[in-house]
C-alpha cells in the first residue's frame, strides 16, 4: 500500500514548519521550549512523521511568531475561501514572508474593526473609520486603490 498521498501533507506542514523556523534563526530546541513541545515530537512533525494537532500548530505558530490562521490553513485544518479578497492577496504573495504577511493581516483587521461599511445599490459604499472620517467609493477603485483617512 502506497502511504505517500496520504503522507504528502503532513510533509508539507512539516517541510514549512522547517523553513520558518530556519529563516527567522530559530534553533529545533527553541522553538521546541517556546512551542512548549519536546524536541523529538517538533523534529518528528517537521521531518513529516506526525501530524500535530490545531492547538500544537498554534503553539508552533506562536512560537514562530506567525499567524495561526495562515499555519492552519496550510495543513489543510482551516478553510481559506471565506477570507476578504485583501486577506487572500496578501497570503498568496511570494515576496513577502509569514510575518510580513501576519503583520498586514492584523493591521488590515484592526481597520476593518473600526470601520462600518455602508452599500449602496447603485454600487457605491461609504466606508467610516472612527470619529467621523470617512471614505466614499463611486464604484470600482481606481488603478492603484484608494487611500483611506483614519481620524
């Protein structure tokens, strides 16, 4: 019986595990304490032999100062389809790096908790940032898009 479909993603997980930890200068036993995993367990998820569990991807994205969320959809835990177009574009972006990327997701979400969107039916919407200011959108934005005022 053939096991490597089977094995492909937890390789994969492990593989990208691997890779962060080496870019950002991150020892196994160090990521291990602040992962707070034995050493044997995080070397068996990297080399592909086990497949961790949500909470223990979480400790490790932690650990990698990364985002959960980009760890679990990665491993496939965590569906991607329902996320902003904005959040899709910064995941999908080669040049940037798992924490340049966590870094402009979780600016883009705090805009977005101050902001209530306003639509209209003609395609417009109003977008409002905090204490009055707003933004408001005649349609499509411009090529380049449009630079929002937060007051």
């Amino acid at each position: 019986m053939d096991l490597g479909p089977v094995l492909a993603p937890v390789k994969d997980i492990g593989a990208f595990i691997r890779d962060q930890r080496t870019s950002a200068q991150i020892s196994l036993r160090g990521l291990a304490a602040k992962a707070g995993v034995s050493n044997p367990y995080l070397s068996q998820v990297e080399r592909g032999l086990r497949r961790p569990s949500a909470e223990i991807l979480a400790q490790i994205a932690h650990g990698l100062s990364i985002s959960v969320e980009s760890l679990l959809a990665r491993a496939g835990i965590l569906e991607t389809a329902e996320a902003p177009d904005v959040v899709l574009a910064i995941r999908a972006d080669v040049l940037l790096s798992e924490r340049q990327k966590s870094s402009l997701i979780d600016i883009y979400a705090a805009f977005c908790k101050g902001a209530e969107r306003i639509e209209f039916g003609n395609g417009a919407e109003r977008i409002k940032f905090g204490k009055g200011a707003e933004r408001v959108d005649a349609g499509p934005a411009p090529v380049g898009g449009p630079i929002a005022e937060n007051g």
